[in-house]
C-alpha cells in the first residue's frame, strides 16, 4: 500500500508540473499588450478554451497530489 501510494503521488508531482508549465504566462510583456487588443476585438476561442482546460487540470492535480500527501503520511506513520 505504501508503494503504490507513493507511486501515485510521483506520478501527480510530475503531471501538475508538467501542466504547469504548459501553461501560458498571464503577463507576456510588450507584445502581449500589442496582440492583447486585437485578440479581444477579433476573438482567441481555441487558445483560451485550452487555458480554461489546463487551468481546471491542474487544479485537479494539486487536490490529487495534496490528498495523495496527507494519505501517504498517514500509510508511512502507521
């Protein structure tokens, strides 16, 4: 039980930085002021669908690794 839980934890650590950093950054400097106005009059449907996407992921991933944390201290204490 102890390895398979810790397994599982690996597993949720490597997913949700692997998520993360697949993420686009909220602040793309300069340029992305420029194209931030042309985005919002004409439209960016794809890309924000795949950011609303990868936003609810990692938020399943983070409760994933955090619950998967609390049992494994539990299963390695006892």
């Amino acid at each position: 039980m102890e390895i398979a839980t810790k397994i599982l934890l690996i597993i949720a650590s490597i997913g949700m930085i692997a998520v993360v950093l697949l993420q686009k950054g909220k602040s793309a400097g300069l340029s992305g002021a420029i194209s931030g106005g042309a985005e919002h009059l004409f439209g960016k449907q794809k890309a924000r669908g795949l950011d609303l996407f990868l936003s609810r992921l990692t938020m399943g991933l983070a409760t994933a690794f955090f619950i998967l944390s609390i049992v494994a201290a539990y299963v390695v204490k006892q």
